[in-house]
C-alpha cells in the first residue's frame, strides 16, 4: 500500500486550512479484500499520522527544547481493538442544507438533529467538516466540492466503514466532547482508498 502524494485532492483540501479532518488517499496492488483492505487501510493512515508525531517532535526538540519535545508523545494504536461496521455512501456523503443562523452564528441544518456526538459518541462526516471546534465558514457547497475531489469519479462504487475510536490516543480529544471519528472509503472505479480521521477539542 502506497499513499497518493501528488493527487490533486490535496491541493484541493489545502484552501481549507480550518479543517480537522486528516485525509489520507491511497492505492493498493493487491486485489480488493474487502474487510481486510479496509483494515490495512486504516493502519497505513495511522501510520502515517505515528510518523508525522515523531516529525513534530523532532521540530519541537530543535525549536523549544528537549523538555518540552519530551511531553509530545508519538500517537499509540492497537488496531486489534479497531472494530468496524459497513454504512452507506449516500448518507455517509450527505451535505445538510442551513435551515437558519442564530444571532450568535450557531447554524441548524436539516438533518433533525443539531448537536453531536451522539449517544453512541459518533459524528456524521459533514459535521466534522462543516462544525469543528472552533467553527468554520465553509457552507454544504464546500463539503460537496471537497467530495468531489476526493470521490471524482462518483459515489456509485464505494465501499465505506466506520470504525470504532477506542484503539488509538489520538482520538482522546475527540473525546473530550466533541466527537471522533475514523471512516474508510473503497472507491472501486479507482482502485484507491480515503481513510478519514477526525478527532479535535477546544
């Protein structure tokens, strides 16, 4: 499994600077397992995610000092724990539309329900991008234009999980309160996968 560096969702993903979804899109040369791929998938991700935490600590340690680069600890996983349930495209990609804005720019959408996690500690998708922490001014048409680039053959061939957020410390923040997330995407016209994560705080 290789990561697609020069794909340009990237370049796409980068005007949205306020966004706490890490993404990670590649490919694979063996044949499509299903489970199994989804699986090595998630772990390539987080690897990844490992090996930019000891690049940051090593920025730290040049920069502030070996003290302070002493308390950024490298992310820990235990994929064994990672269990995942199938869920569907359509939802999963669904963009709400803003009903209205308060005075205080709280925004309600249309989907019937407002605030996240729910009582099973999850978030929809469209929440972590358009409701982080911190807020955003990205509207639907933003979150459909960053699918677009991600998905841009269509949303007919994917295959998606969501997986549990209790096998790695990176979620922790998450959840703190506002939610955390992990979502693999199969997308069998091109042979590639996205795995998101999403996990953030105040």
């Amino acid at each position: 499994m290789y990561e697609l560096l020069t794909d340009p969702f990237y370049e796409i993903i980068k005007q949205y600077d306020r966004c706490v979804i890490e993404y990670c899109l590649m490919k694979d040369d063996a044949p499509y397992r299903k489970m199994l791929s989804h699986r090595e998938a998630v772990l390539f991700a987080m690897l990844r995610l490992v090996d930019q935490s000891l690049e940051d600590k090593r920025a730290a340690e040049i920069r502030w000092g070996k003290a302070v680069a002493d308390d950024l600890c490298p992310w820990a996983y235990d994929m064994d724990k990672a269990k995942a349930t199938p869920i569907d495209t359509a939802a999963f990609l669904h963009a709400p539309e803003i009903r209205r804005i308060d005075r205080n720019g709280c925004r309600f959408y249309d989907c019937g329900r407002n605030s996240y996690p729910d009582e099973a500690g999850r978030i929809p998708y469209w929440y972590a991008f358009l409701e982080p922490p911190h807020g955003t001014r990205y509207t639907p048409d933003d979150f459909r234009k960053v699918n677009a680039a991600l998905f841009p053959k269509g949303s007919e061939a994917l295959a998606a999980y969501e997986w549990t957020t209790d096998w790695s410390d990176y979620f922790d923040d998450g959840h703190e309160w506002w939610g955390a997330a992990c979502w693999s995407v199969y997308d069998g016209r091109l042979n590639r996968y996205a795995v998101l994560f999403a996990s953030a705080t105040d």
